[in-house]
C-alpha cells in the first residue's frame, strides 16, 4: 500500500513538472489526435505581430513584442524542405522576412495567410535566370474534405502547413502586416 501512494504521489508530481518561462507546445489537431494534450489557451484580445518559423526544428512560434505567446510543433513545409525557394515548382518554403499580406477564408487547405513571398530580391535572382519565382506561399490548414490525423510528411508546394486547430488559432491573433521570419 505504502509503495501504491509512494509511486502515485512520483507520478503526480512529474506530471506537474514545467520549466518557468517556457511556453507549452501546441497538440496537433484536436478533431482526429491521439494525443492528450490541448491547444494552448491564448487570451481574448491578444495579437501576434511577429511569426518565427524554424524549419530545422519544425516549430511556427507566435511572438507579441519580444514575448512568445504560443508555438506549434510538428509543421509541415514543400516537398523539397531544405533551402529557400527560387523557383516556381521547387517546392520549396522559402527562407527570410516577410509579412502577412493577405487572408483568405475560403482556401482549399482550412484557412489561409499570404506569405508575402517572392520579394524584390527573390523576384531578381528568378528573373536573372531567366525563371519565375513563383508565389501563392501561405501558411494554412489541411485539405478541405481531409478527415485524418494531420499529414504527417513535408506535402505542400512550398506552403507551412498546421493542423486546422493550431490554424484557426493562428488565422485569430495574427493581422495583416505581421511580420514573419523563416530560418532554415
């Protein structure tokens, strides 16, 4: 009996373990998820004005001021991941600073931010070699119709894709203008 409370008691208390000042991950879509975890609750009113994206980690992290205010991990970029976008049809996500320049609630992939992408200098490098540079970058949903767990591979043309949940959340607190940067 003493070793059923003594292990409960361990249990409980790694359970409660966080480390202050870190923001929790975010689950993956809520609908169809194995896991138990839930979405960070971000207060009403609150409004990102700054996006990181970390290919590498493969984390979309919300920033108010110098303050992170949630992140999601797991996200999915282009079929071909490593390296900036040049082209159009690479696949690729492109790498940089960008803005929010756009929404679109009615996208095939469960809401949509336009990536300000291409910029005057992807524009250059493209139609120096006689390419375009492509365009139509955002940061959305999954496929409208799609049921499932959230795809579990690199899948888009270049876009950063998040289950709908973390999307809707997303598409909430982040306005037009918000800056967003995409490090490789």
């Amino acid at each position: 009996m003493r070793t059923r409370i003594g292990l409960l008691i361990a249990a409980f208390a790694l359970a409660s373990c966080s480390t202050a000042g870190d923001a929790p991950d975010i689950a993956r879509d809520g609908e169809t998820e194995q896991s138990a975890s839930t979405l960070l609750i971000i207060p009403a009113g609150t409004t990102a004005d700054r996006i990181l994206v970390d290919k590498s980690d493969r984390t979309l992290i919300l920033f108010k001021g110098e303050e992170e205010i949630a992140r999601y991990s797991k996200i999915r970029f282009g079929d071909a991941p490593e390296g900036h976008k040049r082209f159009e049809g690479d696949e690729k996500t492109p790498e940089g600073t960008y803005t929010i320049n756009g929404r679109n609630p009615g996208s095939s992939f469960h809401l949509s931010l336009r990536v300000s992408y291409p910029n005057a200098a992807d524009r250059a490098y493209a139609e120096a070699r006689g390419k375009s540079p492509g365009g139509d970058i955002f940061i959305h949903g999954q496929p409208n119709g799609y049921d499932g767990a959230p795809i579990d591979r690199d899948w888009t043309d270049g876009c950063i894709a998040l289950s709908n949940a973390e999307m809707k959340q997303i598409w909430d607190v982040v306005p037009n203008g918000a800056e967003i940067e995409i490090r490789p």
